[in-house]
C-alpha cells in the first residue's frame, strides 16, 4: 500500500472513529496549534496548511498530530497492526481502529489498550 492513494477524507474518517469515540479513554484534550481545515463531519483535521494539533494524554504529556505523524501512523498501522489496516482498507472501520490508528501516529505503538 502506498499513502498516496489513501484519500484525506478516509484518513479523516478514520480520525473521527479516533476523536469520537475510540481514544477517549487516554485523550485529555486535543486542540488546534495551526490553522486546520474541516472535515464533512464538522472536525477539524491537519492535513493542510501546516495544520498541527496538540493532543494531551490523561498522563499529562503532549503530542503533536501534523500531517507527517498521519503519513508515519499508517505505515506503522500497516507494519504492526495489518488487521486493523485491513479493516481500514475494507471501510470497515470502528472506534477500535481509528484509536489504534491515533495511537500509532503518535507513539508509533498501541500503548493505551
């Protein structure tokens, strides 16, 4: 699988199966740092104009979700997690997936299970 042809607006799907939902457990907040866009569903999303945003965990430390951490969370996605990048793939997507997804943008492993 090569990124280019994973389209924003999947990406941006998987995200908010993240936000609302499968990564509430270990997210304190999350807010935008740069200008983001907005998705169909209203979220806003860092996929263009240098959008970044900052994601703080329930242990107090912060993240920064950019478009470079999206493109790196997929490849890790693919490599240690290929079930959940299948169901990606598929549009079978749930809240499990996007939070596996986030959590491998941002640590580059599944820490809060």
């Amino acid at each position: 699988m090569e990124i280019h042809e994973i389209s924003d607006e999947r990406l941006s799907d998987l995200l908010c199966c993240a936000f609302e939902g499968g990564s509430n457990h270990w997210i304190n907040t999350a807010d935008s740092i740069e200008p983001l866009s907005k998705n169909v569903y209203n979220f806003e999303v860092p996929f263009e104009n240098d959008g970044k945003l900052e994601i703080v965990t329930v242990d107090n430390e912060k993240y920064i979700l950019d478009r470079q951490s999206i493109d790196s969370g997929l490849d890790v996605m693919q490599n240690k997690y290929p079930r959940h990048m299948k169901d990606f793939l598929d549009e079978n997507e749930d809240a499990d997936t996007g939070d596996v997804f986030l959590q491998c943008c941002l640590f580059g492993e599944a820490v809060y299970c």
